[in-house]
C-alpha cells in the first residue's frame, strides 16, 4: 500500500511540475507536439489542435514534449511558421519562463496543499483546559530504558488502566494521577499507533523526574492535541508562511549539505531515497489525511529546489544555459549542450542508485 501512495504522491508531483512547462509554452506562442501522462510505452491517446495527449503504461509522472527544444527538430528544414515557433526559436525569457515554470507550480501546489490542510484541521498542541472532547493524549517522547520506552513516540493514549480505575482519553492531569496513585504497582495503558491498537503494562518508578525524585512516573512526555479548523483566508495566508518558510529551510539545508560535500564533511546518513521516502509515505498515509498532505508539500517543495540547481539535465542547468546564450547572444551548439545534459543525467542517476542503496542498508 506504501508503494501504491508512494507512486500516486510522486505522479501527481511529476504532472503538476509538467503542466506548468506545458501551458507557459502554449502561451508564449511556442509548439508543443505531445503532453504524456506517466512514460512510454503508449497506450492510447487523442490529438487536440496540434498536440497529442498521451497516456503511457509507466504511471510514474509524465512529460511535455515542446518543438524545437532540443534544436534537432530545426535542422530537418521544417515551414519557417514552425521554426518560429520552436522553443530555441522564442526569445530568451520566453525560454526562462518555460523553465521555471514546472518550479512555480510545484511552489504553487505546496501552497494549495498547506492551505488545504490548514482548512480541513491541523493537529495542534493545545492546553487540556481549552481542549475539545475529541482532543486526544500524545506521547511525544518517551526515555530510554524508562518503562514507557516500549511505546512509540506519536502514539495517542485511548485510555489508562489501574485497578478499578479506568480512564477513556485521559488528559495529562488524569494520567499524571492515576501514574502517582498506583505507585510501584503496575499500570495498562491502551495507546493506539498507525491505527493500531495496542496494549501496554508499566510499573512506574522513583526517580526519573528531575527535581521530585520521590515522585512515580513512567517516562513518558506527554501533550494534549486537538484538531484545529482555520477559515478561508487563515488558511490561505499560513498556507504561504508555510511555504515560503520550508522553501527557506529546505535551500539552507541542502546549500549547507553541497557546502560540506565539497570540503569532505557531509552526512549523507539521513538523506532518503525513493526506498526511504516509501517508507515515510507510508507512515504519514497512517497518521491521516493532513499528515499525507502537509508531507506532499515537503516533498513539492523539495522538487523545486532540487530542479533549480544550476546542475546539467535540470530545470536550472537549463536556465544557465539559456542566460550564457542571453549574453554571448550565441547559441549554444545542440550536440554540446546534449553530451553536457547526458553527463548531468549520468552523474544525477548514480547518485540516485547510491542513495537508494543507502535506503536498503538502514532497512537491513
């Protein structure tokens, strides 16, 4: 079920950022032959004016095929109305929108998706006096080797168990007392994680608490969340905090991580390939609708960034040669600039194999 979210998340993503190439080129008067949903082989598909809408049997994203892109549909001595209409053959910032346009609306989609979220109900920690009845009670941490430490971070307590006493969606308050009452005496938590229902015994015990060392607890920090709903334009304006905010997080930190990489120093541990992030997919799809949301619009925001790089075969690479052509007022020869792309390509897929290679070696 993982892989099937996994590839949904990533056509989706594929055909937003392909869908703003396809209509910047269609509006800046340049010929675009084929819009293909997922990959070849083909499948079927209809012609509308000039271009060809395409489904394809790989459905892991999709392209846009635009006249003249790579100069080679030139050189075969076409109608000079087609010429002119080749993507090479449009001015320079028709060319620079084109490019960026697959970034801007994957920026544009995490805005929606934030925005979305925020409309439907955001989990948020909330004080237990304020709190709603559906509120539940979150263990956000638990310490290691204490008696909670069996029982994952992110679970929500359904009830808590001592003796005669039984407590259904307890506040921190209630399971602080019932913890304090049973004393060395063991307690059951019933804790639900991954919609999964599960039980727990613990005994507490003296000392883990800093500054109260008489006092019993299990070890476990908890907090009262509660789903909250934001009107229409709330969540359109902490949609766009959202997402510029994780635009700027996600830049600093890969600008940080190719800043160590060129003096030797980086950590690649935590870099998550395809395999990594089906697993992540696959937790977020268990948390609910918003968590699967909010995580697509990270991943949205990644593909951005990523696709900006100023790195052969990407989004930016392209652009850098479209600003060289724009000050040498000279283009850039066809067979140069695809041997440079294919070499991008290249080294780009090598680092996906090393990244999807470290992905098998933490799930081993």
């Amino acid at each position: 079920m993982s892989i099937l979210i996994f590839l949904l998340v990533l056509f989706i993503l594929v055909l937003v950022h392909e869908w703003g190439h396809f209509i910047v080129a269609k509006k800046t008067g340049m010929r675009v032959d084929e819009f293909g949903i997922g990959f070849p082989p083909k499948l079927f598909g209809f012609k509308k004016g000039e271009t060809e809408y395409t489904f394809n049997a790989l459905p892991i994203g999709g392209f846009v095929k635009i006249w003249g892109e790579n100069l080679e549909d030139k050189v075969e001595g076409q109608a000079a109305q087609d010429n002119s209409r080749a993507f090479s053959s449009r001015p320079r910032w028709a060319q620079a929108l084109v490019l960026i346009a697959g970034v801007t609306m994957n920026i544009l989609f995490a805005w929606f998706l934030f925005s979305l979220t925020y409309m439907i109900g955001v989990h948020t920690a909330v004080d237990e006096t304020i709190a709603s009845p559906t509120a539940q009670l979150y263990i956000t941490n638990t310490l290691a080797e204490s008696p909670a430490s069996a029982i994952p971070a992110g679970s929500f307590v359904t009830s808590i168990n001592y003796g005669d006493q039984k407590i259904l969606s307890p506040t921190p308050t209630e399971f602080s007392e019932i913890i304090s009452s049973a004393a060395a005496n063991p307690v059951t938590i019933y804790y639900s994680f991954g919609k999964q229902d599960q039980t727990v015994e613990v005994t507490p015990v003296q000392g883990l608490i800093e500054g109260d060392a008489e006092r019993f607890a299990v070890g476990a920090s908890l907090t009262m969340v509660d789903v909250i709903k934001q009107p229409f334009f709330s969540a359109i304006s902490n949609g766009f905090f959202a997402t510029t905010n994780g635009l700027k997080a996600i830049t600093l930190g890969l600008g940080s991580l190719i800043g160590q990489a060129f003096v030797g120093n980086a950590d690649f541990s935590n870099i998550a390939g395809p395999v990594g992030i089906v697993g992540m997919v696959g937790d977020a799809a268990a948390f609910g609708i918003t968590t699967l949301l909010t995580f697509t619009a990270i991943i949205s925001l990644n593909l951005a960034v990523i696709n900006l790089l100023p790195f052969p075969a990407l989004d930016g690479g392209r652009l850098v040669f479209v600003a060289i052509e724009s000050v040498t007022k000279k283009s850039i020869p066809a067979v140069w600039a695809g041997r440079v792309n294919l070499v991008g390509f290249a080294i780009l897929m090598l680092l996906m194999i090393a990244v999807t290679y470290n992905d098998i070696l933490r799930l081993l």
